[in-house]
C-alpha cells in the first residue's frame, strides 16, 4: 500500500537519493526542506512501508498559478500509478489552497503521462536556457 501525503514529511538524503536517480546525476546534499518551505504552496510524498517512492514539488506565484516540479518515482516503482496519484494529489492540494492553474512542463517521452494520465491540456509555451 501507497500513502500519499501533501505537505508530508520526509528526509533530505531520501529525495536528493530520488533526485539523482530520476534525473540522472550524482546524489547531492541540496536542503529540500528548507527550499520547499520558502518556496512552494507544498509537495506530495509517496511512502510504501516507510520508504520514499515518490515526490512531486507544488511551487507557485503566491497567487491562482502552481506550477508542477521534479515529478520523481523510484525507478522498480515506475509504471505502477504512483506517478499519476502524486499529481491527482498535487491537483487536489492546489485546488484547496484556492490555485486557478497547475502548470507543467515536461520533456517529450512525458508527453503521454502528463496529457493522456494526468489530464493537462496542451499548450504553447516559450523557455529560455540561462545556463
């Protein structure tokens, strides 16, 4: 059994482990806590018997738009609907909080997760790389 938990808690080492997995870099020691908490409207945990398995950062413009961030799932966990119920809690989390829009972007192998599991609408958007 999966729980899932906005707001819920969690270890740094845990996520920067999940991070790194998912994203494909070595494990960092980033302070996840103290980043949320100054800047997100909240995030969702996925635990199964007490382990981290999934993570998904709520951020937001202090106003009607969040913005989905670092949806991650542990690797022998993927493809079993944690990645869809972290969003649906995500969706429910910001729509409490009084949020208008959730934002994602995604990159293009995502695309049926995000569109056809999630339910987002596709739209245009513009990126600028500063780095």
């Amino acid at each position: 059994m999966t729980e899932y938990t906005w707001r819920g808690p969690f270890a740094d080492a845990d996520v920067n482990a999940l991070h790194a997995e998912g994203f494909g870099h070595p494990v960092l020691a980033d302070a996840w806590g103290a980043q949320l908490e100054r800047h997100s409207l909240g995030w969702v945990t996925a635990v199964q018997s007490g382990e981290l398995v999934g993570f998904v950062n709520v951020a937001w413009d202090g106003g009607v738009h969040a913005f989905l961030l670092d949806t991650m799932v542990r690797a022998d966990r993927r493809r079993t609907g944690i990645g869809r119920a972290l969003v649906e809690t995500a969706v429910a989390g910001a729509q409490a909080a009084g949020c208008e829009w959730l934002h994602v972007d995604f990159d293009d192998h995502l695309r049926g997760f995000y569109l056809d599991e999630c339910g987002f609408t596709p739209t245009g958007a513009g990126l600028v790389q500063l780095r």
